[in-house]
C-alpha cells in the first residue's frame, strides 16, 4: 500500500488485518517502535484540528520518526499565491511522506498523483478513513468480532458517515442503518454527484428513525451537526432535531448499545449531554484508539 486515502481502496483483508494488529499493539503496550526511524512526516492541516494531529505527531515519534506540522496560515498554498502542485513538489524534496487535512478530495487525490511521497487523508469534505478505523477498532475491541453487529448512524451523511459506507461495503459482516432526513441526504447525494461518486446505498438510508431497526442496534453514532466547511446555511435544521441522539433513542436500543462520535461534539445539539457523558459512550476510547491504528497505517505503508 503506497498511499491510505479511503477505505474502499482497501482489501477486506488488509482491513481486518490492520485492526487486529491495531487491537494487538494496544493490549502488548508496546510503545516505541522504529519503522520510522529517520523519516520525516509532513502534516499540512488545511482546517483545524486536536486529536488528528496529536495522535499523528506521537504515533509517528513512537514509531521512531519525527513530524513537521503545518497549518493553512504557514505557507504559501491558496488562489492566488501558490498551487496545490507547487506546494506538494516543495514538500517532496525534504519530507518521506505526507499526512493532509484538506477543504477538498480533489486536493489529497492530486497529492497522491503528483508525489512520490506516500499520502494519508487526515480528513477531506468527502471522508475520514482514519477515523472509522478506529471505531471498527473500538467496535472489535468491545464485542471481539464485527461480525453480526448492528449499527445505526443518525444524522447528516458526513465524510465520516461516508467512510462507514465504504467499511459497510466491504461486507466485514456488520449491518449500517442511516437515520438522515431527506432534505440533508439530498445535500449528501449533490456533493457525492460533484465527485462522480455512486450514491446508490441500497435501503439503508431511513429519513425517520426506524423503531425496529434502533431496537438492534450495538452501536449508536453520529457526527456534528454542521462539519467544518460546509455550507449549512440552507440546510433546515428543525428537521435534523429528530435525529438528537438522546438517552430516549439510547433507550430504545440494545441496553449494552454504545455510543460513538467522532469528537469535538456538541453536547444537546447532535447527542444529549448524558449520552455522551453516559456509561455507555465509548468517544474517548474511539479517540484513543486513533493512535494504535494509525501507527499501523504507518507501519503497512512504511
Ligand atoms: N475526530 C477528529 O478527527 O478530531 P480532530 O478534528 O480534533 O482532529
Ligand atoms: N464531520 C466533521 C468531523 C470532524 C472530525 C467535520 O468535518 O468537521
């Protein structure tokens, strides 16, 4: 594997083994590690970010190599000052590999042709495949397989939501139910069309919560309402209420049943502060768990 840009791009069982190592490093505890001795990683953040980039910084350190980190302000990128293949050829003449948070896909899939240099999507408009790594991780370190699980996704289809997609498609043997109401799955679908990406998704998009389907349900998730920038101003946010993850909706699911979000979230907006707070959140073990599998997205590309 040269670069990690999406989970689709991914074998079913180049997933499942880099879980299984992902979940096997944590439980050994063993920490330094040098795969990356002597290499240098570029980190360029296009929007902001806490734990993306300080799970990367360390992950990298532990594995033996060191960071530079970047943000939009620091460098010559943007309209009318420097190109996207200017500023990835720069890159390529001092680092080893390049880490990109960015507006737009277009711009990792261009670094991706245009660099020798290995590319890693921190998270783009269309995804964020790091992140559902590490909640299938949480998921098989929680449950001990993937296998017959049910999981309910409620609220806008996000580049997080989407790559839970890309994992549900890979038939790891989990099911995915979308609660999303029609005006806000109409948006999902415009954006993908821009991307020539298929928004085909069988029936598992519901546009009201499906009582049947929640009462299955062994993991609860869902994303921020409005995600760094997007143009939310004429979305219509009364209809998205009814997707709030509640100790309601939680109630109405399995009663081991998780809840999962990407973070940072806002609390009674998408999800109820005692959700998420709750005994039965798993956010912060989801954004622990970033580290141990991005450290073997390293491992596999380095
Ligand atoms: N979940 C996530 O990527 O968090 P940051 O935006 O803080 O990196
Ligand atoms: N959907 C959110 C995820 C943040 C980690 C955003 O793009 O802002």
């Amino acid at each position: 594997m040269k670069n990690f840009i999406d989970i689709k791009e991914l074998s079913k069982s180049e997933l499942t083994s880099l879980l299984d190592d992902a979940l096997q490093n944590k439980r050994s505890k063993t920490t330094i590690q040098n795969h990356l001795n002597g290499k240098n990683l570029v980190l360029f953040f296009e929007k902001k970010s806490t734990r993306t980039r300080l799970s990367f910084d360390i992950a990298i350190k532990q594995l033996g190599g060191s960071t530079t980190i970047l943000n939009k302000e620091d460098i010559h990128l943007g309209n009318d000052k420097e190109s996207v293949s200017d500023t990835i050829n720069t890159f390529g003449l001092y680092a080893d590999g390049l880490i990109l948070r960015v507006n737009d896909h277009k711009t990792i899939m261009s670094a991706s042709k245009l660099s020798h240099l290995p590319v890693i999507n921190a998270l783009s408009n269309l995804s964020h495949p790091c992140q559902c790594l590490a909640g299938l991780m949480t998921l098989l370190e929680e449950r001990g397989s993937l296998e017959k699980l049910n999981i309910v996704w409620m609220g806008p289809i996000t580049n997080v939501a989407n790559s839970w997609i890309e994992a549900f498609k890979k038939e790891l043997g989990f099911s995915l139910n979308i609660f999303c109401p029609e005006a806000w799955f109409e948006k999902y679908k415009k954006k993908m069309q821009e991307y020539d990406i298929s928004t085909d998704l069988g029936d598992i998009v519901h546009h009201h919560i499906n009582d049947q389907i929640l009462a299955h349900a062994d993991a609860v998730m869902t994303d921020t309402w409005k995600s760094m920038g997007e143009d939310t101003k004429n979305l219509d946010y009364d209809l998205i209420k009814e997707f709030r993850v509640t100790e309601k909706v939680m109630n109405m699911a399995k009663s081991d049943s998780v809840f999962m979000h990407c973070l940072p979230a806002n609390r009674n907006e998408e999800v109820e502060a005692s959700v998420i707070d709750g005994n039965n959140s798993r956010v912060w073990q989801e954004a622990r768990n970033r580290l141990f599998v991005q450290k073997e997205i390293l491992k596999v590309i380095f």
